[in-house]
C-alpha cells in the first residue's frame, strides 16, 4: 500500500470518526435537556397549582412540584386574593402548547394520591413562569424533589422586588401559606384625611404613572408597597 494511499485512508478514517463524535456528544445538550419530559393530555385546569391529565391510561390529578399558589374555593380559606388570577393564567400556559410532565427523584405521589411533578408546555417551565409573574410562592420543599428550586427561588425573588402580585400586599405571602387577614387589613389601611391620594393596586400599576417609584410623602406611596421600608414605593 502506497503511503499516498494510506494517508487518504487515514483521513476518511479521521471523518468518520468526527461524524460519530458529533452524533454522540454534539447533540447532547438538545438531548439530555429534552430528558425526562412526558407527552401528557390536559383533562382540566383545577387551581393555579394542581390540573388533571391523562396519563397511564387515566384521568389523574397533578399538584405541582415546588409552589404554591391561592386557593380559590378552599372549604376552610375561601377564595384569596390573587388566586384566581393565578388559576387563569395557569389556565392559559398549559393550553398554549405542548403539555409535559416531569418527575423528580423522590416520590411521585402525595398522601391525597395525587402525581407530584414539574409542569412544561413547549419545553418551558410553567411554575418558574407562575413565580416570575407574582401568582405563586416557593413553598412545599420535602428533598430530594428540589431539582428545580434554585431557578424557582431566583423567578420568585425577582417577583418580590419587584411588588407584583401576591407580592403586592404586605405580609400576604408568608411561609405559612397565605394570609387573608393582610388582605382585611390593607382595606382598612389608613390615609392622610387631607390633600389629594393617589390609589395603585400593586406596583405594576404604579409604575405606569411613575417608572421610579415615588418617594414617602408623595400623595401616590403607600406603606405596603415599600417593601424594604427605604421611603420609597415601587423603586
């Protein structure tokens, strides 16, 4: 064999083994990221939180892995404020395109024998978009099913700053769940009795007007909109 022969052959070799290369590792980000995630069919939408699919043959209901939003028609809680704002936008993501579910390493049903998992449609995740958005809280994090908390925490830190939401009524969201009261009680919050008021819903509102929030004694602050309590709302 003629060395001119032998380095061709050495080339095409060299090719075909870039090829393979390629085709196992290249490709493994798309791969690997698609992992893990179930084709399912929505039955239903229950709450900002849980839904009902088809899977395994059967109609079963999904409490997200992660979250918690407010009830809307609790037997003991009632309806809370914002939770049915959450429950129609939940509503509308999951119909928006293709609907996956994931699971986490521990267990993957609770004592009410509903599935525990991470909810996508298209590939995005819709508790992290829930939590962006100010209609959920980071809540229920029994290890080892916190594969997703770091991102959640960030989405859910973004939304506080920021006053959207839940985050919008002072001491509303805790860590004990929600609380009704300081909703009561942000209706019966005080204002001067003299000079002109200016009334915002939450900060998303506010900064419509005011893109920079407005300073403690501006006829628009309120104190429950001051969530660092700096002197300034909606900074």
């Amino acid at each position: 064999m003629t060395k001119k022969l032998q380095a061709g052959l050495w080339v095409i070799f060299l090719g075909l083994v870039s090829v393979f290369l390629y085709d196992t590792f290249g490709n493994e980000e798309q791969t690997t990221s698609r992992e893990g995630l179930i084709p399912v069919e929505l039955v239903k939408t229950i709450d900002g939180d849980t839904i009902k699919i088809m899977y395994d043959g059967k109609e079963q209901n999904v409490r997200y892995l992660l979250i918690d939003t407010p009830e809307t028609n609790h037997p003991r809680l009632g309806k809370q404020p914002f939770g049915e704002e959450a429950k129609a936008r939940n509503d509308e993501l999951i119909r928006s395109g293709k609907l996956e579910i994931e699971f986490d390493i521990g267990e993957r049903v609770d004592k009410y024998g509903r599935l525990l998992a991470y909810i996508y449609v298209d590939g995005e995740s819709v508790q992290e978009k829930l939590l962006e958005e100010g209609l959920a809280r980071v809540a229920y994090v029994y290890p080892p099913n916190t594969r997703h908390l770091d991102p959640y925490e960030k989405a859910q830190a973004t939304a506080k700053k920021m006053g959207l939401g839940i985050w919008s009524i002072e001491d509303y969201a805790t860590e004990r769940g929600f609380d009704s009261d300081a909703h009561d009680e942000e209706k019966t919050e005080e204002v001067p009795t003299s000079g002109p008021v200016e009334s915002f819903k939450n900060c998303t509102d506010l900064r419509k007007k005011y893109p920079h929030g407005v300073k403690k004694g501006h006829p628009a602050y309120s104190e429950r909109m001051d969530g660092d309590r700096d002197g300034y709302a909606c900074e």
